[in-house]
C-alpha cells in the first residue's frame, strides 16, 4: 500500500520561510493535500494539489509536486507564531475512497 | 451548518466497560471514517462508510465497530474496552473521494 514519509519536526524563527517536506510511495496518487492540526482540534484543508500540476500558490502558501521523485514541499512565507501546529501530508489514488495520512510535523515556530 | 460534530468532547472508561461515540456531519455527504490519532502515529484509520447501510474495514479495526443506520450520522462503538484503545478518535466526512471534513475530536482515556 501507499507510505507517506514526513520529517516530525520543524523549528523556525518568526518571519522565516518554513519548508515541509512528504514523500510518497504509490506513483497513481492523484490527490495530494496538506492538513493542519492546531492544538487541540481537528484538522484543517489548508491546500492541495492534484497530480497533473507542478505548483499552486495561495497567498502565503505554495505547494511544490515533483511527480517523478514523488516529492511534495509546502512552504510557508513569512512564517508567524499562528502557524504553529501540526502538518499532514495526505495522498489519495485517483477513486479511492482511502487517503493516506503522513504522521505529521511539528511545526514551531519561535520569536 | 455545524460541519462535523462527534459526542462526547471527553470520555474516562474502565477496562471492559462498553461506550458509543456518536459522529453527526449535516453535509449530506456519501462517506465517513473513523480515525484514532496516537502520539508520532498520524491518523490510522479503524472503519468507513462509503454510503447508508455500508460500512467497511480501514488499518486498524480489531476492537470497534460500527454503524450507518442514517446517512448523517456514523457510530464508532467500543465493545469492550482496553488500555491500548486509549486514544484521540477523529471522525471526518466527504462529499466524494476528495477533501474531508474532520470533526473536534473525542479524547478517550481507558483505565
């Protein structure tokens, strides 16, 4: 079946660029998503991407697919202390009802 | 619109003693999972329901079960109890095989 890697932490300073990397394993995953957990909360869509683009921005946030590594990078601009939570990096075959969950990284983020 | 909801908030079982967690999403949508979130372990999924009536296994079922008597709503029951079921259980729903939705989480502690 699918495995989705991701680091378990990241430390940055306020106003940095935050990087998070995933790697994924099943070449016909056709949705990619990030999730956001803050504490004590559900997770959140925060962007995703489908597998036949490169790259899609959204205002602070751009999401890189590097379909032949199977590599996928979400970056946060101008990172701020509301952004610390957790990141989930989530894979789905194209009709399959079961998406995979990376185990998420911690991001915190420090003045 | 509530979204997801999931009842209750908090619960403390002892070993062997039985309980129903009760998910309620009103967005008319076709399928709903149940999740259990454990520290360094991301979200691991237990069963799932692609429609009323349907219910199927996910990673990690031994233990629960589950119902989807009413298209709004998916139970999650434990049986009987144990110390390794406690958890953070997460219920989510979806239209079709894309973004879910995740409710606030229940936070089980068993004895």
């Amino acid at each position: 079946g699918e495995d989705v890697e991701q680091s378990l932490f990241l430390s940055v300073r306020e106003g940095d660029s935050s990087v998070i990397n995933c790697t994924y394993t099943d070449s016909s995953s056709t949705y990619l998503y990030w999730y956001k957990q803050e504490p004590g909360a559900g997770l959140q869509l925060l962007t995703y991407i489908f597998s036949n683009m490169d790259m899609k921005q959204d205002q602070r946030l751009t999401v890189l697919l590097n379909k032949k590594d199977k590599h996928l990078s979400l970056r946060i601009a101008d990172t701020q202390t509301g952004d610390s939570a957790i990141y989930f990096c989530v894979v789905a075959p194209g009709g399959s009802y079961i998406p995979t969950f990376g185990r998420g990284t911690s991001l915190i983020v420090h003045p | 619109n509530a979204g997801v909801t999931q009842t209750p908030k908090f619960r403390v079982l002892k070993t062997g003693q039985s309980m129903t967690l009760l998910c309620a999403q009103d967005m008319n949508h076709e399928y709903m999972y149940w999740y259990r979130q454990d520290p360094g372990m991301g979200l691991r999924l237990i069963h799932y329901s692609v429609g009323e009536g349907t219910t199927a296994k996910g990673e990690v079922p031994d233990g629960y079960n589950v119902s989807r008597l009413k298209k709004q709503n998916f139970l999650l029951g434990l049986e009987s109890a144990a110390p390794s079921q406690t958890s953070v259980y997460f219920c989510a729903s979806s239209l079709t095989t894309d973004t879910q939705y995740f409710g606030p989480g229940t936070r089980l502690t068993v004895l």
